[in-house]
C-alpha cells in the first residue's frame, strides 16, 4: 500500500461508507473499498450472530473458528486473530494453497458486530504492519457506521412486527365486533321467543279457563240435571283441562326464568357431573347408612346443557331418594342412551315411597302441607325447580311411586350436538307434569 496513509484511506473509504443504507451493503462495500487498495490479498467480511457466537465467514475458516472457541473470546475481547490455512489434500489437488489469515474484530459499544478478513499465501508477500493497522483504523471508524445501520435494520424489523400485530388486532377486533353482534342477536331471539312462549301461554289460559269454568256449573247442576255419564265426561273434562291450564301457567314460568337467568350452555360428559354430585352428597348417604348402586356403562354421555343447573338438579334428585329411603337402604342410579341417542338417568330409592295425594303435586310450585300428618310431611317431595330445569333443556322428568312401594325417579335429556344435524326431533321441551 505504497503511497496512501492511514488517514488517507479513511476519507477514501468513510466518504463512501457514509452513503450505505443497509448493513448487506455496507458489507460488500466495505470489502471493495480495502480490495481497492490491497490487491495483492483476499478481503471478506462477516457478521457476528451474538446469540449463537457464530461469525457468517467462509465454511473453512468458520469449521477453525468452532474447533477453536478461544478464538472468538479474543475477537469480542477486541483482539486482532491470526490463523495458517492449510488446505486438505482435495483442496491442495484444485490449486489451493497454505495461507494466512487475519481477522480484525468491529465492535461498538464493546460488543462484537462483525469481523475483516485478510487472507494472503504464506508463499507470496505479506501483510506489513502498517497496511494492518490501515484496516484496524478503518474498522474502528466503520463500527459506528455498521452500529447504526443494525439499529436502523432493528427498527424496521419492530416496525413490521408491530404492523402485523396491528393488523391482527384489527382482525381480531372484527371478529370480536361479529361475535359480539351475533351473541346479541341471539339474544334478542331468546328474548322473542320467551314473549311468544309466554303469549302463548296466556291465549292458551284464557279459552281453558272458560271451559274449565262452564264445566263445572254443568257438574253442579246450573244448567239443569245430568246422569252419571254425562258428570263422569265433565269430570274428565274438568281434570285435562286443569292439566292443560298448569301447562299454560309453566310455560310463562319458564319464559319469565329463562329471560331472567339465560342458559350458559356447554359441552361436558354427564358422567363427571353426576360423580361430582355423588361425591358432595355423601354426608346424605352416611347419615341414613344408605348404599348407593351404580350402573353406568363406560361410554361418553357428552351433552351440551347448562352444567351448573344440571348439577342442581342432581343435588335436589340425590336429596329426594334420600329422603324417601328407609335407613340402611340403597339407591340404584342408572344410565342409559334411547332410541335418538337421548340420555336416561334413572333413580330408585328403596322404601315406603309416595302416596297418590303427595304424588299429584310433586311438580306443582304451591304446594300445600295443611292436613298433612308430620310423617307424610317429611316424605312429601316437591320437584318443581328440578322439573323447571329439565324441561329448560328438552327432556322430561317422571316420577314413579305408590304408598309401600319404590319410588323411581327419572328423565331424559335431548341428543343436542354442534355442527351437525339434530337427531333429537322427537324430545321437545316439556309442556306437562
């Protein structure tokens, strides 16, 4: 490098340096800029992977360079590296010959960025120690350079990542808006469909009650005499119409609870719930010495239902046979899938079961107890809440009983599944108790 000094060299290279955008250039840059003025040796340059500890230079030198590791400790140490290349014997057979290497280090702020190569045959002319220093200084100015070209290629990568996590916000955001939207449009059809429910209801009350009203003046002879057929016909009338008009007033029941509490509905296994609820009532079963039997088979009753609800019904189901069973009794629970794949859950408590009288309303809200001794007290039932959360789903809940006889209790659940067809057409809410 006759006749050129180091600051000489630095003006050359910095002026040009100075106009690179990008760290990919500013690396071919760099090495044009010093092959320029140092024809008689090989540059390359090379970045240095801070989270690897692996400097980007030629396959040969790198496979050194991870044989060696001290040697990198001496580059982010800032410490120029000398290294003899010999080439293999495939290597020496294509033409290639020993040579020498020296890496100087680039670092800003005492961190390793990258490294200058100078290779040179150890049988040509050598590197002199001014040429040497000519690099260093040039690698100490450019460091500052190449510093602010990775912050400027670290904001735009930040910048593309905050864009695309904008982005996907906005997305998410839309589909959040979409749901939202249909969640309350959803809404407002359960709230449709309480009113419709509950204005059916009330059309359904007002003809039955003028039935059920001119029924009986004909059975208490306001209209003149009738035999023993004609009040028998009237009585049965009389009974299905009052059937019809407890229909009517549970159907405006269920529509005032259901826009009141909504249904939080979600899929779940029937059989966890029910071990859940076995699990909380134990206190029940031991304080009557009271053994229960279980029959479920080993296969998914997976509903889609209201779990908290169900889990109710089950507390209030549980507490009812316990009620009805003779101390150190047992309780038989059984499961089952219909026809349309609906789920059966069946509960028989051993014991004096229940009498006709208690029976009729075991499913009514108001129910009375006047007249009725302590004993029957007791063993008086009332499923209404249970039967309210049963039908809110589809089923049907049936209780099975006479006075001295086992009491069963059971009802069914819908096959109700997501993204496919219903096969559940014939379990429809339960308008009757």
């Amino acid at each position: 490098m006759d006749g050129i000094s180091v600051r000489e060299l630095s003006k050359t290279s910095f002026a040009r340096l100075n106009q690179v955008k990008d760290p990919e250039n500013f690396h071919a840059e760099l090495v044009r800029l010093i092959r320029g003025d140092f024809q008689h040796i090989e540059v390359f340059s090379g970045l240095f992977d801070v989270a690897s500890k692996v400097l980007h230079v030629p396959s040969w030198l790198r496979s050194h360079l991870e044989r060696h590791p001290g040697l990198i400790v001496k580059l982010e140490e800032g410490e120029m590296v000398g290294i003899t290349h010999e080439p293999d014997a495939s290597a020496r057979r294509a033409g290639a010959a020993p040579a020498s290497v020296v890496l100087i280090p680039l670092l800003s702020d005492g961190r390793l960025q990258a490294a200058i190569g100078l290779v040179s045959p150890l049988d040509g002319s050598h590197l002199s120690a001014e040429e040497i220093e000519a690099v260093r200084h040039i690698a100490h100015e450019a460091s500052p350079i190449l510093a602010r070209l990775q912050e400027i290629e670290s904001l735009k990568r930040q910048n593309q990542e905050l864009a695309e996590k904008t982005q996907r916000a906005a997305i998410a955001e839309a589909n959040l808006a979409k749901v939202t939207d249909e969640r309350i449009r959803f809404e407002a059809l359960i709230k449709i469909a309480s009113h419709v429910q509950s204005n059916i209801a009330h059309d359904l009350r007002t003809p039955l009650g003028a039935i059920r009203g001119y029924a009986r003046m004909i059975l208490d002879g306001r209209a003149g005499d009738t035999n023993d057929t004609q009040r028998e016909y009237l009585r049965i009338i009389t009974e299905n119409t009052n059937r019809v008009i407890n229909i009517a007033n549970w159907m405006s029941h269920v529509a005032d609870l259901g826009g009141r509490q909504p249904i939080a509905v979600g899929a779940f296994d029937l059989r966890e719930l029910w071990a859940e609820s076995v699990r909380a009532a134990q206190g029940l079963f031991s304080s009557k010495a009271i053994t229960l039997t279980q029959r479920i088979p080993q296969e998914s009753f997976e509903i889609i239902a209201d779990r908290d609800r169900l889990g109710f019904a089950f507390k209030e189901i549980l507490s009812a046979a316990v009620k009805l069973s003779e101390a150190g009794s047992a309780i038989t629970a059984e499961f089952s899938q219909g026809r349309q794949r609906e789920v059966i859950v069946k509960i028989t408590a051993k014991g004096s079961g229940i009498r006709a009288e208690a029976l009729s309303g075991i499913f009514d809200h108001s129910t009375s107890t006047a007249g009725v001794s302590q004993t029957d007290k007791e063993r008086q039932m009332n499923l209404s809440s249970v039967h309210d959360v049963i039908g809110m789903h589809g089923g049907r809940l049936f209780v099975k009983s006479a006075a001295g006889e086992d009491c069963t209790l059971w009802f069914t659940l819908p096959n109700i599944t997501l993204g496919s067809e219903d096969k559940s057409h014939e379990q429809t809410f339960n308008l009757g108790r």
